[in-house]
C-alpha cells in the first residue's frame, strides 16, 4: 500500500510522518507532499528523510490513501479529484465534515459507520474530537440535552505561519501580519476564524455543527466560546453539559477510565494540563464536578495535543479501521 501525506511540511503533515514513521507502518511506502515552494527539498522522516513531491491535481499511479493535511483552499480542489480517482481520502480540512454523504469519524465514537468502500471520510474540529470522546459514555449512559464549551485553543491550532508569528512576538519583533489579527504572545484572544452575523465564531460553530453529527443527535444545543491562548500544543476545553438523568462525577470517571484512550484524573487538585498532553495520542480529562445549581448536569475539563487526537492520530486511527474491514 503507498500512502500519500498531503500537506508533509505543514504542522499536521508533519505529525502524520512521526506516526506513520513508527513500526506497524514499515512494510508501506509513504510518500510526502507539499506546494511548489517546497517541493524538491526533504522532510523528516523517521531516522531518514523523504524527498518533498509538488501535490499534483490528479493522484499519481499507486497510491491507495491520502492523509490529507492541506488548507481549505487547496483540500477543495484536490480531494474530490483524488477521491474520484479512487484513493482512499482523509481529510483534515473543514471543507466537506458537513456533506452528509461524507461520514465525520471518529473511531470511538461512530467508527462503526466506516466502510470498505468509502472513499472520502473527514476528521472532526481539534476542538471536537476531544469533546465528543468525553461525551459519548455520557451519552450512552443517562442521554445528554445540551452542551456549553469554553476552549483555550493553543498556538499550533493554527498551522506553521502563526507558530513562527508567536515565535517571533516572543523575540520581541512587532509582527504586522499575524495569522491572529492581535498580538497572542503574553495575550489571550477570545475570537478564534470569522464572525457570523450573530456574532458567532467560525470556530464556536464548527464545534456545534460537528458534535451534533458524530454523535447523531440532530439539533443538539452546543454553546461555546473559542479562545486563542499562547500555548504551542494542546487544546483545553471546559465543558457543562446537561443530562437527560443525573450522573455523578464518580460514574463518569468509572466510565471513562474504561475507555482505550482517555486518561482521567482522579485527583481533581492535578487536573491534565496543555502541557501533559503534548506529544500524546490519549485525551485527559479532570476536574469533573456537579454544578452547584443544577442536578442533571456535569462539568469537566478535556485537553488533548490538537495536532495529534485532534488531527493525525484521529486520521490514522480512521485509517486503521479501514484496513481492518
Ligand atoms: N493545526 C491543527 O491543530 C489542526 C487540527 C485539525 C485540523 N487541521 C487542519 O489540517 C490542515 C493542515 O493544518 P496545519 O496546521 O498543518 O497547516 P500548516 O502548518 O499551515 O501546513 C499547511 C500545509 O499545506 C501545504 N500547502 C499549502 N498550500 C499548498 C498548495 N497550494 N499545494 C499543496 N500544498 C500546499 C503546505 O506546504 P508548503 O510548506 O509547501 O507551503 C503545508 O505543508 C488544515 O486544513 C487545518 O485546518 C489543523
């Protein structure tokens, strides 16, 4: 099997090579791509390097999957063509999460919905994949009615141009044309993409969007705010949400603790930090408590390294399943 990264220098591409550099993946041939401007050089890969392709417009003789890692812009152009081809898409992009001939996986949640025959399957928001891991034995458990986020979203969440933006405000330099709009060196910034006309970001309404098709509850009520915070991987996430019947915080840890996975903290004065799970595949979750005013109701704390559960973990776990059909 030859498996194409698109998007090989970007911070995700990368992230897919460090994983398809381990073991398991020996026997296939990965490939790697980028744009024009880096093409001709070489990536990192493993204890050796790959020589960067340009991504060409049509798949070239061979391949058999794309783990894409490409901008919205780029990712709409080429997956329907590779896809159409009949290479096997991941996606990373937000561009088609949404299509409902596209299933949004992921694999603990809604694996099950994966078939040998799809040829395009999306990975959700860095935001969402965490969340909807969280929520789903909740779920399942005592149902759940809505759902309230707050999200403090690290610097990598937004790709290599605003790491070397935030890497060059930390050395001092006034950066003109950061991808943030507002310097996020020593700042935090509560808007994170575009603003709709009710206010609401495109950040905020891909998390609600999302989360009501992973976990196929149509008109789910998912509130959230997404802030910009000067960490360089891990995005954390506040929930409350609200249940159907009353759960306590010590079924929803024995629920968890029984998920491949997800790491709980027990011990609510050492909750996970963005710092634990960088450069980890698990999602952590702690702090978790009743609100003090309502019953049916639960609040926690999730974090998970968004370039990795919330990206390329997600997508090769995706990839995994696939396989195995
Ligand atoms: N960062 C995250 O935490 C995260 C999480 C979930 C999903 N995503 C999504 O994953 C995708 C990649 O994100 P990222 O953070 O890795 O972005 P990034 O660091 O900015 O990397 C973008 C990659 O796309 C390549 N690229 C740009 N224009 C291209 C073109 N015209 N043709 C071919 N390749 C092109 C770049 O290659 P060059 O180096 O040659 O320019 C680079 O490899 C995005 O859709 C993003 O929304 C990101």
């Amino acid at each position: 099997m030859k498996i194409a990264v698109g998007g090989a220098t970007g911070l995700v591409g990368q992230t897919t090579l460090d994983l398809l550099s381990e073991d398991q993946w020996k026997e296939y041939t990965v490939l790697a791509f980028s744009s024009e401007r880096s093409a001709g050089g070489r990536v990192a890969f493993g204890d050796g390097q790959l020589e960067l392709r340009p991504l060409p417009d049509e798949p070239p003789n061979g391949v058999d999957v794309l783990l894409s890692a490409l901008p919205n812009d780029v990712a709409r152009m080429i997956v329907p063509a590779w896809r159409d081809a009949g290479v096997l898409v991941i996606d990373k992009s937000s561009v088609f999460r949404m299509e409902s001939t596209v299933p949004l996986i992921v694999p603990e949640v809604n694996g099950k919905l994966i078939q040998r025959s799809h040829r395009l399957i999306a990975t959700p928001n860095c935001t969402t994949t965490p969340v909807a891991v969280a929520l789903k034995p909740i779920l399942d458990e005592v149902g759940i009615t809505d759902v309230h986020v707050s999200s403090y979203q690290s610097v990598s969440g937004a790709g290599k141009a605003a790491v070397e933006a935030w890497e060059a405000e930390e050395r001092g330099r006034e950066v003109t044309n950061s991808p943030f709009g507002a310097r996020i060196h020593r700042n935090v910034i509560p808007l994170i993409g575009s603003l709709d006309a009710d206010g609401h970001s495109s950040e905020e309404l891909k998390l609600s969007r999302e989360l009501g098709k992973i976990l196929d509850l149509n008109g789910l009520i998912v509130e959230s705010t997404s802030v910009r915070v000067p960490t360089y991987a891990g995005h954390g996430m506040a929930v409350e949400v609200g249940t159907e019947k009353e759960i306590t915080p010590a079924r929803a840890i024995g629920l968890w603790k029984q998920m491949v996975g997800v790491i709980v903290a027990e011990d609510p004065s050492k909750p996970p930090t963005a710092l634990d799970c960088a450069g980890r595949d698990e999602v952590f979750i702690g702090r978790v408590r009743r609100p003090v005013s309502k019953r049916n109701a639960l609040l926690f704390w999730v974090v998970s390294d968004n370039l990795r559960k919330g990206a390329a973990t997600n997508a090769i776990q995706i990839l995994e399943r696939w396989m195995s059909l």
